[in-house]
C-alpha cells in the first residue's frame, strides 16, 4: 500500500491548488449539487420564492371563497378551512422572506453565509401553524357546545369541490419542487396542502350528509381538522428545532461518504465523521482516517486534498478537516496486541464500534477510542470495566482509551 500511496505524490501541486479553490468557492456561493440541475438564470431561492407565490396566490383565492361561502352558511368548518388557507399563504411570505435572507452571500460577520435563516423562517411558519390549529380548536369546541344549523347552498358544494382539486395540484406541485431543490420548507408546504385536500374533502362530505340526511357534522369536522393542523404545526416544529440544535445526519448519505472516502487507496478506515449544516445548502464536515504508518507527511497531505476533493465533487459536502489514525503495520507484536484488545472490547454488549489504535512498544502506550450505544443504561461504567480489563491484560502499557460519541 505504501507504493501505492508514494506514487501518488506526484499528483502534486497542481491538484491541491485545484482542490482548495473548488473548496473556497463552495463556501463562498453557499451553493450545493441540487443546483446542478437548474437552468442557468435560475436560483435555489428564485424557485423557492416563484413557488411559493404560486401558493399564495392559490391559498388567497380559496380563503376568500370559503370565507364567504363559511359566512353566508353559518358553517364553522367552511370557515376554519378558510383560515387555514390563510394561515398557509402567511406560511409562504415567511418561507419567501427566509429564502430572501439565506440567499445573501456570506459576510465578515457571517462567514460560512446566511443559509441556516431558512431554520428560523420554518420556526416562524410552524408558530403560525400551531395558532391557527389552536385558534380553529377553540372555536370548533365552542360550537360544539352552543351548536347552529348550517346554510349550505349550491355554492358551498362547488367551491369546496374546487378546493379539493386546486390543494391536490398546489401539493403536488409544491411538494415534487421542494424535493427537486431540497427545500424542506417547500417539502413540508406541499405535505400541507395535500392534508388540505383531504380536510376540504371533509367539509364537503359533512355538508353532503347534512343536505341528505340533515345531520350536523360541521362543527365536529372543524374539531378534526383543528387537530390535524396542530399535528402538522407540531411535527413542522419538532423537526425544525432539530435542525437547529442539530440531529443525526441520513444514515445514507454517511454511508456515501464513508464509502466515497474509503475509495483512496491509503484509507483503511473512516471514522468520527461530523456534518455540520449551514443551511440546507452548506454542509461542512470533518472526519479521521486509518493510514499506514509508513507515509510521509507529503503523501498525506496530496492523499487529504484528493480525497476533500473526490467528496466534494460527489456529495457537495466540504471536509474541512482530516484526522490522521496511523495503522501499526511494521510489527507482528503490535498486530498481535490489537487482535487481543479487539477480543476484549468487542466482547462486550453495547459495544458498536472498537477505532483508532495505536500502540508503541518502546514508550508502552496503548491508545485508542471506543464507541458505546446510546442505549446502554450506565455508559461509564461499561466503559470502566472494559477499561480495567483491557489494562489488566496489559499491566506494563499505559491505556490511554477515550470513549467516543455514537455520531
């Protein structure tokens, strides 16, 4: 492997300038590979925004139909869908305004851009969710008690028919284009308007049964479709505050880059990969890999430009950082020594993953770091006894083992 590696170096200069300017100008942009795709004079926060005011202009139109035709019925589901329209399109300013401001280049103040906006926007959008599913709770409650009989006309049926099918396109228009740009504001806003159409459909049947039958549904459809807005608010919530305090990165596009990474013929491991997000648009990473002892540091240094620019070209993420976990690969000693301690780390239950070893037979050390499930109730004390077992099999080295973090 080492030959392999050395030969390499030839690679050069050249390619570390290349690879380093390509860096440089990804976080400058704050640009990713879903832009690929797009026509050149488009952007990602151009589509977000025409998108967007493709959904307001729909969901203006139907709040003022349904309000009307809500008013003139006296049906408190006509207008709680109403307002839920309108909760949607005040949704869509706030997305367009995130969009607007994630877009902005980076600046002194804001280096690696403005992309995480779009968090705070889609916080701001769930709160509007979540009054509007409150507000309609608290007003179908209160017809509930005090009940009125509904108005339902010819018009009714007609215009919330007509919802049905405009929320149905809008959906999947908006959804499909969420996913094209990897909007999750977009993503969700379509999710929503397609749960719209099912709520319109609601209504509609419960003004179908009253005209036929004379029975008064409305008020306890508006207490559904209450509950499915606050679900939707809080589901928008929960995953927007996970973006912000950051959650675990797609278990997929990890594997990608750890496979991506492991590609290079100096890498026999990739481990303690971190993703940082700076937006939908800016994922920033660092990540240690297992090479043989025998490189120099030049060879390293063209092995970490070639594989930062092999995952950048790829998967659109910017490793800004490779740790080095030299691999023992001149003593029989030392293989030996490693075969035992995996023996005895790995042996033990909640135990996912034994990395970065290392030992040296002139100054006695042992070093390495250990992985334990999140699951496992006393992670300390499994790690002092694995600890106290590993030392004990070797009393004359000193154990330096870190217990690392399942990422």
């Amino acid at each position: 492997m080492h030959g392999i590696c050395a030969s390499r170096s030839e690679e050069g200069s050249a390619e570390r300038r290349k690879t380093m300017a390509q860096e440089t100008q990804r976080i400058s942009d704050t640009q990713g590979p879903t832009q690929d795709h797009l026509p050149p004079e488009e952007s990602r926060d151009r589509v977000i925004v025409r998108t967007s005011l493709v959904g307001i202009a729909a969901n203006l139109l139907l709040a003022g139909f349904k309000a009307a035709v809500g008013l003139l019925s006296h049906s408190i589901a006509v207008v709680l869908d109403a307002l839920n329209n309108l909760s949607d399109a005040l949704s869509s300013v706030v997305t367009i305004i995130g969009a607007r401001f994630a877009a902005q280049k980076p600046d002194r103040e804001h280096p690696l851009g403005h992309g995480r906006a779009e968090y705070l926007s889609a916080l701001a959008v769930s709160a509007i969710v979540l009054y509007a599913g409150i507000t309609a709770l608290v007003e179908s409650v209160k017809k509930i008690l005090h009940p009125t009989l509904p108005d339902y006309r010819a018009s009714t049926l007609v215009v919330l028919a007509a919802a049905v099918v405009v929320k149905l396109l809008l959906g999947r228009y908006v959804k499909r284009t969420g996913e094209r740009i990897n909007s999750g504001s977009l993503t969700a806003s379509g999710s929503d308007a397609l749960y719209d159409a099912i709520l319109s459909a609601s209504v509609l049947f419960s003004a179908v049964i009253f005209l036929l039958w004379h029975v008064n549904l409305e008020a306890w459809v508006g207490l559904i479709i209450a509950v499915f807005i606050i679900h939707s608010g809080r589901e928008m919530l929960t995953e927007t505050v996970d973006d912000i305090l950051g959650k675990r990165m797609d278990r997929e596009l990890v594997s990608q880059l750890k496979k991506t990474i492991c590609e290079d013929e100096c890498v026999s491991g990739a481990y303690d990969l971190l993703l940082h997000s700076y937006g939908p648009e800016l994922l920033l990473g660092s990540v240690h890999v297992e090479v043989p002892d025998t490189m120099t540091a030049d060879e390293i240094d063209v092995m970490e430009r070639r594989i930062a620019q092999r995952v950048y070209q790829k998967h659109g993420v910017v490793l800004t950082g490779i740790g080095i976990y030299s691999v023992n690969s001149r003593s029989e000693g030392i293989r030996a020594i490693r075969t035992e301690v995996t023996r005895l780390v790995m042996g033990h239950d909640g135990v996912l993953q034994m990395h970065g070893f290392y030992a040296d037979l002139e100054k006695k050390t042992i070093s390495l770091d250990v992985i334990l499930d999140f699951a496992v109730d006393n992670r300390e004390a499994l790690f002092g006894e694995i600890q106290e077992e590993v030392q004990k099999a070797f009393p004359d080295y000193e154990l330096r083992m870190n217990m690392d973090v399942d990422v």
